[in-house]
C-alpha cells in the first residue's frame, strides 16, 4: 500500500523564520515557570475581569446578568468613583514630590554634603523600605493614635494644638497623614535609586565644567540634571504606578474613612466587591485601574528605551 | 459431575462469605468536617474538647477546626463557600449576612436533620431557632448571644458616690461628673475607629427612641418608600448621640481612637465606664480586673423604647450546601448546642449560650458573668445590631453617617437623609 505523500514545508516561510536551535529551547524553556505563573495569576484574571465587568453579580450568587456598558456608566455617575480617583491622584502628585523630590534632596545631601557616616545615614532611611507596608501601617497607626500616640505628646509638649478629630480621624488631614507614611516608607528607595544615578557621572565632567566657570546652579542643571534624567523619570514613574495601585497602607491605616474620605481606587473597589457584593462594579473599577496601570507602564517602557 | 461439584462449592464459599460479612461489622466511612468559627477566647480548646467527646457517639468523624479574626472572615469565608475546599459548618451572625447566603443557595436547609431525635429544633427553645429561620425553614443553628451593657468600675463609683443613671439625661450628667472630678478622664471611651463602636450605639438608641416595633418595617426595607427612615425617632436618636459627646463622655477622636484602646482604658481603670458586649468580661477578667459592675443603656426621656429591651445579637453556625456529610454535620451542631455542652461552652468560652439549662452549675467563670446571663433571661426584647441586621449598602451608610455625626461634619437630620438616600437605592434594586 502507498504512503501518502509527506507534506513538504516551502522554502520561502521557513527562510524567513529563524531555526529553532537548543539555545531558544533553552530560553523557552526557562522562561517558561515565569509565562505560566504570569498567565494563571495576572493574565487569566485581567481578562476574567474585563469579561465580568460587563456582567451583574455577586461573589456568593451562581447567575451572572449582562448589562452591557451599565457598569461603567455607574461608575460615571458614582461621585465616591470620583472621590477615589482625585485621592489616587492627590496620592501620587503627592508622592512624587515628597518622595522623588525628597529622594533627591537626600541623595543630593549623600552625595556630596557628608563625608563621614554617609553609609550609615544611608542604611537607615533605606531601612523602612524592606518593611512590609501592613507593618509600617500599624506602627503609624500607634504614633497617630490621639490618646497614647506620641505624636500627640509631643506635639502638646511644644505647646501647639493637636488636631480635635486625630490625625486619621479628621477628613481634612488623614489624606496627608497617608502621604506622610508612604514617604516615610518609599523616600529611602528613592534616594539609593538617584544616588547611584549621581555616583554614575564623572567627576572628570563637573572639573571640566569647573575650568569653563560653571558651578553650584549651573552645574546642577547642566551636568547633574542631565546625568540623571533617566533615573528620575524611573522613579517617577515607578511612584505614580505606586500612587494609582495603593491598597494596603489605606486599608489598614484608615480602612477609607473616616466616612470616605481617604477612599482610593483600590479600597473603593474592594469594598464594592467583598461589602456589598457588587462584583461586576467593582470589575468595572478594577479595569479602570489595570488601564491606568497598563499605559503607564507603557509609558515607562517608551520613555526608557528613549533615553 | 463436574459442574454439580462446582456449583456446590460455589454454595459453600457464599455461605462463608456471607456468615464472614455478618460477623464482622461494616467499618464506617472516615469523615471530616470542617469548620469554620471566630477567634475568640477560649474557643478554640472548647472545639477541641467537644470533638473529642463527640467521638463517643461518632467514632468515624473528625472534626478540623480553623480559627479567623473577624473582619478577614466575612471575605474568606463568603470566596471559600462558592469555591471547592471551603468549610462543612462555619460560623455566622443572624440577619443579613445569613440571610444572604440562604438568598444564593450556599447555606443548608438543615430543617429536617434538626427535627430528627436528638436533633438541635428538639433541644433549642423557639426564640433561638428563630435566629437562623427564613420562610419557616430553619438554615442554621444559633450557639449563643452577645448582649451589651455599659460596664462601670464599683471602687470610682463608691469612691465618688456615683449613682448607677436611669435615663440618658442622667448618663450625660453622669459623664459631666467624672470630668468634674478631673477633666482629664474620659468617662466612656468609645473607639469608633473601625465604625462598629458607634453601630452599635446607634442601634440602641434607635431602640430608645423608637421601640423595636417602630423601626422593624425601615429595617427590612419593607415600608412604603415615601415613609421609609422619616420617623423624626431616627434624628432624634442621633442627637442623644451627639448629646453624651457634648457632656463629654467619649474621647475627643472617636473616629480616630482604635477600640482596644478604648478596651484598655476601662480594662486599666484609667476610665470609669465602657459600653461593651458581654465578650468583654473574659478580656477584663484576664487583666485582672473583677470589680466592675453593668448596667442596661439607660432609657431615653419621652422615648418609645422599652427598659426590658436591649441589645441582643444571636450567632451560631451554618451548614454548607456543598457538604458531603449533611446529617453528620448537623449531629455535631446538634451535640454543641446539647445541655451538657451548653454548659461548658459557658465555662470556657463565656459567652451567653442559646442552652442555658445547666447556666447555674458553671463553675470558674465569674460571678459578673453569671449576673449577666441572669439579666439576658429576664430580657422581654432582643435588639439586633444594625451593621449585622441592615442591608450592607445602608448599614454601611449608616455607620458612615455615625461617623459624621460625630465629627459634626452632619447635623442628625442630614444624617437620616444619608441613611434614608441609601435604603431607597437598596429598595429599589429588591
């Protein structure tokens, strides 16, 4: 009995496609673990939720409704949506100045203002970075506490008012209080971030410049700002990813209250999917955040290979 | 002849096989149940010891218990009760959260396992099984009840010859008295920082104000909407509220103030009173503190409310509707809730149980403890806690216009108009 003919693969496509040699095999084979664990616990549920935003349900209830656009348009509509976003944005405009522009002031002051200790300093405002936020949350949390804080204390024993309502009880203030503990937190991976930046120009550069008469201001802002440029647009842009995708600090520290006022994207969503049950809202919210965190990573990407 | 051979032999070995079957019992099914409860004191050994005891009668069955804090609980258990590996019996409150899961089919209609002999609807008087009843069908079995009274410590109250209040007028002027003696001294701390403190205030003077009956169709959603929170009760309930803070009772950051500190500061004697659930004592009597006495939240002037009535929560377990073993999980809930464990649930965990035949036999807890249980039983009313009994979306306004309230950033009226805003939306999706 005849074989039937074996198929043949043309010249032109596997010309064009590089050979699958042992060193790709290898390469696939090792990125492998890292593919599945991204598919399985961000892929797969990034498209589960952009499929359940569409849907009404709960997370105890087997019938899921479609509704179409409904959720976003609540969204739209839903004013503590937009109260989460514009303290989204309060957190990271804010982060960025007190932790990019604090990062740098300190990486400035390490660099070139000590001489000795310089490790030591460094050591410690790098120490609250290797501590878990939900950590760093209770220990704040115990500094602010209008009762036994020390905060408090010592802001009585300097003879100025404390705030009535506590510093994360008052709506006026807790949002700056969360500020405050996230640079306390980050500040320090800031500064090593831009230090190392600063540490990679060479001296040879700002001798130069010095024989040419450009010192202080002038050398700053045409050797080190330059020098750096790359470094600070990183750590900007790793601040603002943080600012949108911040949970933990928020959740522990203030829960969103007091009566919302500290609401961020993160809890608001939470809270619509595990309190009230709401989880096709809270896809549609949760998409809104993985967008913004999808383009800004994007963002960080373009910007990096262009410098 | 060879097949008539066989054919006997055949006989023979099924006769043996039958008479081997005969004597030797069938060894049972290993069984597991899992559950689920809170992390409170003394629960856990109490568990313990009760699985032990119930493998007098159920030597096949094991039972693995998981302790959780409470606010991570509501969300694990609710993600492990639609997923695959989650808890045969697990604890819940009464009301809305149970009501919720028997609404979408994940909680057990274990009626008839609880009518059968030896079944907990044999053992439980009617009042309790109500806890955990919808549509005449019992979903659950109520273990036990957390009241609340205003605690107050005996040696400050005789040293200053205090007098125990009557009304909530008397309770403010009660509060104004300990500041006269040192202004530093928070009579009452509150610590409402995680909003169920002042819940359940709310839920008291609601009942003050209004009466359990006045406010039960705005509860359920079930009044017309144009009526729906207008009672002027609910402002007025409010405004006692803002009443107590304005002579000084509580903390000047209730929003801002954690409740174990507000614990610790009646645990250490550096306050005089704290409105705390019935689960406090175990907490009190652990720092060493046994001088203290109780009181009912004293009536509100012109109120609808009742003196016989006051906050009582019921919460017990569920049965999963995924369980393998139905009629064994019910016969362990059914042996938790007998007489006998009733009694040592009191003993270790101290809690007031829903079978309280055996109360006066306890032994080890204190007497502060027994008093309260004595008090529970002369109760004519139990009010149920708003953040439990409402709908999630309105006892979270409600707890969010608490919070308001407080920090005068709304008036009372403005803060019905919360709550009433919110029970419309949830009515309207009903």
């Amino acid at each position: 009995m005849p074989l039937p003919p074996t198929p043949t693969i043309t010249g032109t496509s596997s010309a064009r496609r590089p050979a699958l040699t042992a060193g790709s095999l290898t390469a696939t084979a090792m990125m492998a673990p890292a593919l599945i664990l991204i598919g399985v616990f961000i892929l797969i549920p990034a498209v589960v939720a952009v499929i359940g935003s569409f849907f009404d349900f709960s997370m105890t209830s087997a019938n899921w409704t479609y509704v179409g656009g409904d959720n976003y348009r609540r969204a739209v509509t839903d004013p503590l949506f937009w109260l989460a976003i514009s303290n989204n944005v309060f957190i990271v405009v804010g982060s960025v100045i007190s932790q990019v522009g604090g990062g740098a002031i300190l990486a400035a002051i390490l660099d070139r203002g000590i001489r000795r200790g310089n490790v030591v300093y460094r050591t410690i405002i790098f120490m609250p970075v290797v501590i878990s936020s939900i950590a760093v949350a209770f220990v704040w949390m115990l500094i602010l506490d209008p009762n036994v804080g020390p905060l408090n204390a010592v802001v009585k024993a300097l003879g100025l008012p404390t705030p009535r309502l506590g510093w994360l009880g008052d709506p006026s203030i807790s949002l700056w209080m969360l500020l405050l503990i996230a640079a306390w937190q980050n500040v320090g991976f800031q500064m090593m971030l831009i230090l190392a930046g600063l540490q990679a120009i060479p001296r040879e550069h700002y001798e130069a410049a010095s024989l040419d008469g450009a010192r202080g201001l002038k050398a700053f802002w045409y050797i080190t700002l330059p020098g750096i440029r790359n470094v600070l647009v990183l750590a900007t842009l790793i601040t603002v990813i943080g600012g949108f995708k911040v949970f933990d600090l928020v959740f522990v520290t203030t829960g969103g209250g007091p009566a919302n006022a500290t609401q961020v994207l993160g809890t608001y969503t939470y809270t619509q999917a595990f309190a009230f049950g709401n989880m096709g809202y809270a896809n549609a919210m949760a998409v809104v955040l993985l967008v913004t965190a999808v383009l800004l990573g994007w963002l960080q990407v373009r910007l990096s290979r262009r410098a | 002849m060879q097949l008539r051979l066989n054919g006997e032999m055949r006989l023979v070995a099924g006769a043996i096989l039958g008479a081997a079957l005969l004597a030797v019992p069938a060894r049972a099914e290993d069984i597991v149940i899992k559950m689920w409860t809170l992390d409170n004191n003394g629960y856990k050994e109490f568990i313990a010891e009760a699985a032990e005891s119930f493998k007098a009668t159920h030597p096949n069955v094991t039972i693995e218990h998981q302790i959780f804090p409470g606010d991570p609980y509501k969300t694990a258990l609710k993600v492990a009760l639609v997923g695959s590996d989650g808890p045969d019996v697990f604890f819940n409150w009464s009301g809305d959260r149970a009501k919720q899961l028997i609404k979408d089919k994940l909680a057990l209609d274990i009626t008839d396992f609880g009518n059968a002999p030896g079944g907990f609807a044999k053992v439980l008087p009617e009042g309790w099984l109500d806890a955990f009843r919808y549509d005449g069908r019992l979903y659950g079995v109520a273990m036990d009840a957390v009241s609340k009274y205003v605690f107050y410590d005996k040696a400050y109250f005789a040293e200053h010859k205090l007098e125990i209040p009557k009304t909530l007028g008397e309770l403010g002027a009660l509060c104004k008295a300990v500041r006269g003696i040192n202004p530093d001294t928070i009579p009452m701390p509150l610590g409402n920082k995680t909003r169920w403190k002042a819940i359940h205030w709310m839920t008291m003077l609601n009942e003050r104000a209004m009466g359990v009956e006045g406010t039960a169709a705005d509860y359920d959603l079930s009044r017309p909407a144009d009526q729906l929170y207008t009672d002027p009760g609910y402002a007025k309930a409010f405004q006692a509220l803002v009443d107590l803070q304005d002579a000084g009772c509580f903390e000047d950051a209730p929003n801002a103030t954690e409740y174990a500190i507000a614990d610790s500061m009646f645990a250490t004697k550096a306050s005089p009173m704290e409105y705390c659930g019935t689960w406090c004592t175990s907490g009190l009597d652990a720092a060493g503190f046994t001088d203290y006495g109780f009181f009912r939240l004293p009536v509100m002037e012109g109120g609808k409310g009742s003196a016989d009535a006051n906050f009582l929560v019921p919460e017990g377990y569920q049965v999963s509707a995924k369980t393998a073993h139905p009629k064994e999980a019910v016969e362990w809930l059914s042996f938790l809730v007998s007489d006998e464990q009733g009694l040592k649930f009191a003993e270790k965990v101290q809690f007031l149980p829903s079978n309280a035949k055996l109360i006066d036999k306890a032994e080890g807890v204190p007497q502060s403890f027994k008093d309260i249980a004595r008090d529970v039983g002369t109760l004519k009313q139990g009010v149920n806690v708003l953040d439990a009994l409402l709908e999630s979306t309105v006892a979270d306004a409600y707890m969010n216009a608490t919070v308001e309230v407080l920090n005068r950033t709304l008036t009372p009226e403005a803060a019905v108009g919360k709550v009433r805003e919110a029970a419309l939306a949830a009515q309207a999706k009903q």
